[in-house]
C-alpha cells in the first residue's frame, strides 16, 4: 500500500495494480469485487537487471510476483519503498 499524506495528515493508500500483470489484475477477487494490491516483503534483485516484488490482495491476501526491469522499478521506486 503506498501511503499519501493528504491535507490534514490522514493516510491515504494507494492500489498498485497498475504494477501486476494483466492476467493476475483479471483473476476474480474472493473477498471483494476487484483484488486491492499491495506490496509485501523486500523488492530482491536478480539477474538480468530485473527486480522481483511480492504483492499480495488487501481482500483477499492472494499473492503474486512480479519482475520488473530496473526501469519500471526507480520510475515507482517511492512507491513502492513507502508500502512495505
């Protein structure tokens, strides 16, 4: 869950769906009508200048991995660092 500081301080979490596969985004949510993503765990590098990122369902708390190339992940890195 990426956290957004609104005008009086509250937290705001943010869906980062955007950041799943398509096919992982169109499985049906058990707990809810749409999954809700967010971060779990340490973003880990791999070989191949891709980084792996865990991400589970707010509803349902299915889990997913995606990798990422280095590209995607520093263009989302803040969001990604401020979820876990």
């Amino acid at each position: 869950m990426c956290v957004k500081m609104g005008v009086d301080n509250e937290e705001v979490m943010m869906d980062l769906a955007h950041l799943v596969s398509k096919t992982n985004r169109k499985t049906p949510c058990r707990s809810a009508a749409s999954h809700y993503w967010v971060t779990v765990g340490e973003p880990q590098a791999n070989a191949g200048d891709n980084i792996t990122v865990q991400f589970a369902c707010k509803h349902c708390d299915k889990r997913v991995y995606e990798f990422l190339t280095r590209e995607q992940y520093f263009l989302c890195e803040n969001q990604i660092k401020r979820s876990y």
